[in-house]
C-alpha cells in the first residue's frame, strides 16, 4: 500500500505473527529492524519508548512528516520488532488519511515494498513481481501458501518518491543515517 513516501509492505506491529510473515515476505535480514507508523505521538506509550524534553522538541519538529526516528524500545516483549538491538525506527506520516487508517488499525510495520537488496517497488504491477497475486479471503485462512503471499494490494499508481529520512538522537545531537524524502543537514 502507498504509505506517505514510498510503497509499503505493511503489517500490524503488534502481531509478531504478522511481523514475522513480513520478514519472510520480503527475504529481509532477520537483524535488521523494522519502520513502525503511528496515528498519533501517543502511540509511542504503546512500545514503552520515553519521550524526553529533548526528543519530545525533535519529534515536534519533524512530526508529522517524512522522518523516521530512532527511538529506544527496550522492552523483550518486542524483540521481534527491535531484533535485540533495543531501538525501532518510528514515523508519524505527513499523510492525515494515513495516520487515520493507522489510529484504526493500531501500528503498522512498515518496510518498503521489495524483496531485501531490490528497489522499492513504485508500481502495484511491480509489487505483484515481487510477491505474488493476491489470495481471496476464504482461500487464505488456513493456507500454508498465505505465509508466502499478499492478502491485498491498495493502488495509488506510481510513486516514484523517495524512502522516508532515517534519524538518530545520540549525545543530544541528531545524526542524519539515511537521507531521504527530507533533506536535511546534519
């Protein structure tokens, strides 16, 4: 589905079950972490993640918007998400209809839409190369197959933006990891 970048393969966050399909979806490195979107900063208290007076002014300068932020996530009941580096990358989408659908749905992990080391994918064609067709409803539930394979996909056309800017705070300084979507200077 289009996310406020780029296409996403999303899926819950608080469903280890789901989580791990992404993983296997996408052939992802099992080390590396994933993006979670929010619908609101308040989310946050969901991951046990503590909002100093510092982040909390980094949040509200970047938030809503194309900045994915490093915060710590230590708690082992998320190890699937984190992957035992005690740290997750959230974002607070610039898109309100996004931030709407994820206040419905709880948080979303959100990598991009491609099998590890491939390009984002900026059409439904082309995620469809990737991952397959789609499993009606009724055929999916109990379908070893479904492991392997999308339930749906949400059309937006192409989008050709760029993945969101990935942000650590460390020492009180923000360190620019990824560039992105948003330029910034370090």
């Amino acid at each position: 589905m289009p996310t406020d970048t780029i296409y996403g393969l999303v899926g819950q966050a608080m469903s280890k079950e789901t989580v791990l399909r992404i993983y296997k979806l996408r052939q992802r490195n099992p080390r590396k972490p994933m993006i979670i979107l929010l619908g609101s900063l308040g989310d946050l208290n969901l991951f046990g993640v503590k909002i100093t007076p510092l982040i909390r002014k980094i949040l509200k300068r970047f938030w809503p918007g194309k900045v994915s932020i490093i915060l710590p996530c230590p708690a082992k009941k998320f190890s699937y998400l984190h992957r035992g580096t005690k740290t997750l990358a959230f974002r607070l989408p610039a898109k309100k209809s996004l931030r709407n659908l994820i206040r419905f749905t709880g948080p979303l992990a959100a990598p991009s839409a491609n099998l590890e080391g491939k390009p984002p994918a900026t059409t439904i064609s082309q995620a469809r190369k990737y991952f397959g067709g789609k499993i009606a409803p009724r055929q999916a539930q109990g379908n070893p197959e479904r492991s392997r394979r999308i339930d749906f996909y949400v059309n937006a056309g192409t989008i050709k933006g760029l993945h969101s800017t990935l942000i650590r705070i460390k020492r009180n300084k923000v360190a620019v990891l990824r560039p992105g979507a948003l330029k910034l200077k370090e």
